[in-house]
C-alpha cells in the first residue's frame, strides 16, 4: 500500500528560503568586485616598439603576410591585458627588458630600430641559449604566441594551401610546379 505525502510548506521554511535568496542576490555582487582590487597591472606600452620587431622578425613578410600583417602584436597585447595575472604580466613586461639588454650588450643599442640582419643576430644567440637566461623564457612565450596567433588568423588561413581530399598523387612533382606546399590534414 502506497502512502502519499502532503507537500506542504510551512511559514518558517518559507521564510528560511526567501532570506536565503535574498542574501545571496545582496552578497554576490559585493564578492565579484573583490576581483577589481588587484594592484595596477604592467603594460606593454613601453615595450611595444621592441614586441613588434622581435614578432615581425619571428615570422616575417615574404611572398604571404607576416606575423606583423596577421595581427599577431594585437592578439599578443590582448593575452597580456586579458589573460595574464599581474605576476605574469609583471615577469614578461621585465622578460621583454632583458631582451633589449641583450641587445645592448651585443651591440645592439634599440633592437627595433636595428636592421633585421642585427635582429636575427639577437634573437639567434638568445633562442640558442640555455635555459634559465634572462629573457629565454618570454623569448619562449613570444615564439608560441606568435606561431598561435599567427596560424590561427584569418591571414595565415587565407594563405596556406589546404585541401581536404587532393586530387591524384603524383610522388615526383617539382615544387616550382605547385607553387606553395599543400597541406594533407588540418593545422
């Protein structure tokens, strides 16, 4: 025999319900600003010159559209501004300082002013460096920044040759033939 029990709500749980409510929609609010009282955050404002020219020497305008083309210095800044905590953004803002002094320690006194031979240069002993270098580590986070940017733009989409099922292989076709190199999966 089944029994069916009257649900029915008395005033006090009714009342335990609304002041819950109701202290939740006062207390939200007050706990999502805690998150705007952080210390000022460091910008890339000074350094912007210096990311610009190590980007546009990472993946540079040829024949197709550099990283600088694609966007990739806008899509850097956003990361930094939208994604970094302000540890982070200190330690790459100081990481693109020891970049320049580098620089300047090779010679080199404005690293986006140099020409792209004397950037290379920089850049070239830098990547080729042992871990633990000053600046190896935003170097690192530069390089994979750009390539992401970069290769997820619709520049570099519009650029690269992709089609998903090709036509007939052809093992022994000269490059001059095609032109620029298809890819056989998605990137």
């Amino acid at each position: 025999m089944m029994t069916t029990r009257s649900h029915t709500i008395d005033r006090r749980t009714a009342l335990r319900g609304f002041v819950t409510i109701a202290g939740v929609a006062v207390i939200l609010p007050s706990v999502a600003t805690l998150g705007g009282c952080r210390a000022t955050p460091a910008t890339l404002e000074e350094h912007t010159a210096l990311l610009k020219a190590v980007v546009g020497r990472i993946i540079p305008k040829t024949d197709t559209p550099g990283a600088l083309e694609a966007g990739v210095p806008d899509y850097i800044s956003a990361v930094f501004e939208q994604h970094m905590t302000p540890e982070q953004q200190s330690d790459f803002a100081a990481g693109l300082g020891e970049i320049a002094a580098l620089a300047k320690r090779e010679g080199v006194s404005d690293l986006a002013a140099a020409t792209p031979e004397a950037q290379d240069v920089v850049l070239g002993k830098l990547a080729g460096s042992a871990d633990g270098t000053p600046g190896k580590d935003t170097w690192q986070q530069l390089r994979d920044m750009t390539l992401f940017g970069f290769y997820t733009s619709e520049t570099a989409t519009e650029e690269l040759a992709y089609e998903e099922i090709p036509g007939r292989q052809i093992g022994c076709l000269p490059f001059e033939e095609i032109g620029r190199a298809w890819l056989d999966r998605g990137v």
